[in-house]
C-alpha cells in the first residue's frame, strides 16, 4: 500500500490545527522584546472579548500598554496574515502542479509573483509605498499579478486549447520579462533605502502586516480554498491528460482555465500582502501527497494548515535567528525547506523499497 494512504484524513487535519494553534502562542511572543505566553493569552482574550461587545475576561489584570501594543498591533496581525499567506501559497501549488502535471512546478512558475513584483516596485520607486495610504501596496502588487496573469493565460491559450506544456512556458517567459523590468526599476531608483526596501520586499516579508491587509487576505485565501477544494474533482481528473478528461466527460480546457484564474487570484493575494515567498508552494503539496496520497480532496486542506505552520515558524526564524536584525523570509523557506523536502523524499523512498 502507497505510503500516501497510511494517514488516516480526521486525525491529521485535527493535530496540524492543534499544532498550528499552539505554534501562534510562542510565534507572538517572542522577537525583539520577549512577550510571556500568559500575558500573550491575556491580550488575545481580552482583545477578542472587546471586539464580541463584552468587558473583558473575568479574572484578568491589567495588561502593561507596551505588552499590549506589541502583542495587538504588532505580532498578532503578523502571526494572523503568516497563517493564510503559508495556506494560500501551499494551495496554489498543488492546484499549479495538477494544472500543469509537474509536482516541481509552484505559482512562480507562471510568472504571477514577478508581476505582482513589477506593480509593487513600480509603486515603490516612483511614488513611495506610503503615498497612497496603507493598501496601496497590496493593491499595487495585486494587480500586477492580475494583469501577468491575464497575458500568460492569453499567450499560452492557442485554437481554444490550453496545454500544460505551453502554459509552463510561457509562464516562464514571461516571467523572465517581467524579472527583467523590476530590475530595471531598482536600478533607476534614486534613493538607496528605496532600493534596500525593494530588495527586501522581493525576497520576502511580513514586517509590513496590519490588521487590514492581514484580514483582506484572510477573506480572500478562505474563499478561493474553499473554491478551489470544491472544484478538487477537477484536479483529480486533469492530472490525467486532456484525453483522460474527455473519455470521463470532463471539458479539460474550461476546467483548467476556472483553476488557472483561482490558482492566480490566490498567489497575487499572498504575494500582494507578503512580497515573493518561495518554495512553500513546491515543498508543501508534495509532502502533503506523501501524506495522503494523490487526492486532491485530501491533499488541499493538508496543504493549507501545512503551508500555515510552516510560514508562521519561517517568520518566527526571521525575527528571531540574528535578532535584532530581521531576515527576509523567503531565505528562510529556502533554508529550511530545502533539507527538508531532501530528507522526506529519502524517506519515502527507503519506506517503498521495504515494501518491495
């Protein structure tokens, strides 16, 4: 029996999200300034008491104003906007490699983060990201990512057909072109801290979460998952082939092209709010499969608390690894999913020879 089906679904959904759950507590209160886990559940429950219309939780103290603004409006949006950046990215991975039949492929292969890069950098260098008010960024970057979407989608899309093959690359050559104009755009940069901002921002961050942008992403990765984990039939049969498609009934091209469109919205969400963060849509779906098998019904909700957990520790490693100093996050995914994804794949592999 396949490594894949040994998992049982229930139980591993539960204990990521306990998981994921208990991982928010310490991924908040530690940094710069170290926040005790009680006095992080403190804030949290009074907090959330106040936003229900209630005085607050009976037997709690007062809370030191620095603990609370730092537990409220610094890490919690943080820790907040880390959980649905790590569980959109993921998502879109898995619906990328069943699109394009590739389980190396992730949402930057279709030159979606270099567009949102472009309108992000763009924004960044010419008015600065705080001309236009605290959303302008994410909207920047958003439709950037729309509009490259957009271009590969029609570029790709040839006598009504869109084949895997010819959407990867065009995806990768636009998102060469798309590359080349945000390094443009840096180099025109006359400011230096200009230029360090994009720099970081490519590679990367979630300094920038507020509560805002952190629940504008919430929304939009729920309801896209939701969609998508509805339509993960789909999937299952376009992993197949064209051919395979039509011979169950399946319109391959008109399928293909509703995921492809959720699969972008999603990844210019994340990359709207989180900059371009790698590697999370290629590790997470593969070790998801090795988890659960092929199903796409199984695999979409493992990946999303997977992608989750794995986003909210990578930025708790960047705030915390040479604190002080902050590291771009997406050096972090790397690092750390490289060995990773590595030593799963050996696994499964030395599991499946001694089942031989």
């Amino acid at each position: 029996m396949p490594l894949g089906h040994r998992v049982p679904l229930a139980p591993l959904l539960a204990g990521l999200t306990v998981v994921l759950t208990v991982s928010c507590l310490p991924a908040i209160g530690v940094g710069s300034v170290d926040v005790p886990p009680m006095t992080v559940v403190r804030v949290l429950a009074d907090r959330l008491a106040a936003l229900a219309g209630a005085d607050g939780v009976p037997g709690n103290g007062p809370v030191p104003e620095a603990e609370d603004f730092i537990v409220w409006r610094l890490r919690a949006p943080r820790v907040f906007q880390a959980v649905f950046v790590g569980a959109g990215l993921a998502v879109a991975g898995a619906v990328v490699q069943a699109l394009v039949r590739n389980p190396v492929a992730d949402p930057h292969i279709l030159g979606l983060s270099s567009g949102a890069s472009v309108g992000a950098v763009l924004l960044m260098t010419t008015l600065g990201s705080a001309a236009l008010g605290a959303l302008a960024l994410p909207l920047a970057a958003f439709a950037g990512a729309l509009v490259a979407g957009l271009l590969v989608f029609a570029v790709a899309r040839t006598r009504g057909t869109l084949e895997p093959l010819r959407l990867i690359l065009v995806g990768v050559a636009i998102g060469q072109l798309l590359g080349g104009v945000t390094s443009f755009l840096v180099l025109r940069a006359q400011s230096g801290d200009a230029q360090q901002q994009v720099l970081f921002w490519l590679l990367g961050s979630l300094s920038g979460a507020r509560w805002s942008s952190a629940l504008v992403c919430a929304a939009a990765v729920l309801a896209l998952s939701a969609l998508l984990t509805a339509r993960a039939g789909s999937l299952n049969v376009l992993v197949l082939g064209s051919e395979g498609a039509a011979s169950l009934g399946v319109d391959a091209d008109r399928s293909r092209a509703r995921l492809f469109a959720a699969a972008a919205l999603l990844t210019g969400t994340t990359v709207a709010v989180a900059g371009a963060i790698g590697f999370v849509g290629l590790v997470v779906p593969n070790l998801a499969r090795l988890l659960v098998g092929a199903d796409h019904r199984r695999v979409l909700p493992v990946c999303a608390l997977s992608g989750a957990l794995m986003l909210v520790w990578a930025d708790l490693a960047a705030r915390t690894v040479l604190r002080p100093t902050e590291l771009p996050i997406g050096v972090l995914t790397a690092v750390v999913g490289v060995p990773f994804f590595v030593a799963a794949l050996r696994g499964a592999r030395g599991a499946t020879a001694g089942q031989a």
